[in-house]
C-alpha cells in the first residue's frame, strides 16, 4: 500500500479547539445532529460541533469520582456516565438526570444495545444489565470471578464476551452461563472486538492477541 500525504490533497486545518476540564480518558462519543459526549474529570460534556466551533451544551458531574471510561449513546439519545465511584448514571439530551443505578467502580465503558439495555462490568466482577429507560435491573452476571477493566461487547443474541484481570476471555449466554473460558496469560485491559462472523479478537497484557470462534 502507498503512503498517502493528505495535506497534498485536502488542505486541512484546525478547526476549533475547546477545553472541556479536567483529564479526559475517554474517547469521544458521536450522536446525530452534531452533538459530542465526552468525560472529564468527574462530569459528563456536551459539545456542539458547529463547524468551527464547538461549543459546550451542558456538562452534568454527579461528583461520584472520577470518571476513566467513555461515554454511552443509546438509540433515544440518553447518555450514560460511568464512574470510579458507587453509581452508573443515565442524562437525557438536554442534560437533565434521567436516573442512577448501583454498581461498583468501574473501568468499563458502557455497552448499549439497540433495544435500549445497557452492559456495564465492574471492580466486583460483575456485568450489570440495566434498562435504559428507567435505569431498573434486568441481570446480574458474576461469572467472571476477576475485575473486569475491559468493556463488554454483546452480539444480536445477547451473548456477552469479556477479558478480566485474571487474564481469561469469557463468553456467557443471554442468562450469564458461561460458553467458553479462555486463559490469555496476561491481564486484560484492551477492548475486545467482534468480526462479522463472530471471532473474538482480544488482546491481553502479555503482548498476545487472541482469536476465538
């Protein structure tokens, strides 16, 4: 493949540049009509991107420690925020709480399906399944037995695949049994990733990534 300079051909410059606060982990969440969500420091922030400017909407900080993951999108625009501290937090678009639920410390980004449930695993070792549209429990799954730092990916049939601490890469069902436990021999930071025919692909702190299918 041939090296491309793209300044060659597009003319690029920088467009805006806005401080949203505090240390920022997460990467930037991209909903419809321009909008941005983005975490900082303890809060969530709403950017407008209006070509050049970006300008920020509103930001919510529940104060619940600091936040190290990205932010959650579902299909009716509520924004999830996860935290280091007790909570999992829900917002709707104009930044209005929407509500909370109990959970642990976490350094996974939530996972969002179409049909508005939201996967969020914890320091306790535990996937949490929560309703978006009003924050109640539908499962709890403990298979893990490790912390879980990475995020969580669902397929169409609600299978969950994972990495822990521990160093193993877990499959569970739609009801958290397990359908494979892999050990990976390394401590599982990294976001695994799904092909289009169903291979895990997980890497581990060990330097290996792995395939599973």
């Amino acid at each position: 493949m041939t090296a491309v300079d793209i300044d060659s051909t597009h003319h690029l410059s920088k467009r805006w540049t806005r401080c949203v606060g505090d240390s920022s982990y997460g990467s930037v969440v991209v909903a419809s009509g321009n909008r941005l969500y983005t975490t900082s420091g303890t809060a969530l922030v709403a950017i407008n991107d209006d070509g050049d400017r970006g300008d920020i909407a509103w930001r919510a900080d529940p104060r619940d420690d600091i936040t190290e993951v990205s932010a959650g999108l579902a299909p009716d625009g509520t924004v999830l925020l996860g935290t280091n501290g007790a909570d999992e937090w829900a917002y709707r678009p104009d930044g209005t709480p929407k509500w909370h639920a109990p959970r642990i410390i976490t350094y996974s980004s939530p996972s969002v399906t179409g049909t508005g449930l939201a996967y969020v695993g914890d320091h306790s070792g535990a996937v949490h399944v929560f309703r978006i549209a009003d924050g109640s429990q539908v499962a709890d799954y403990h298979a893990a037995r490790a912390e879980i730092w990475s995020s969580t990916i669902v397929d169409k049939n609600y299978r969950v695949y994972l990495g822990t601490q521990s160093g193993h890469a877990l499959g569970l069902d739609s009801k958290g049994a397990v359908l494979f436990d892999v050990d990976l021999g390394g401590p599982v930071d990294s976001y695994p990733a799904l092909t289009a025919d169903g291979t895990l692909i997980i890497g581990a702190g060990n330097g290996t990534l792995t395939a599973i299918g």
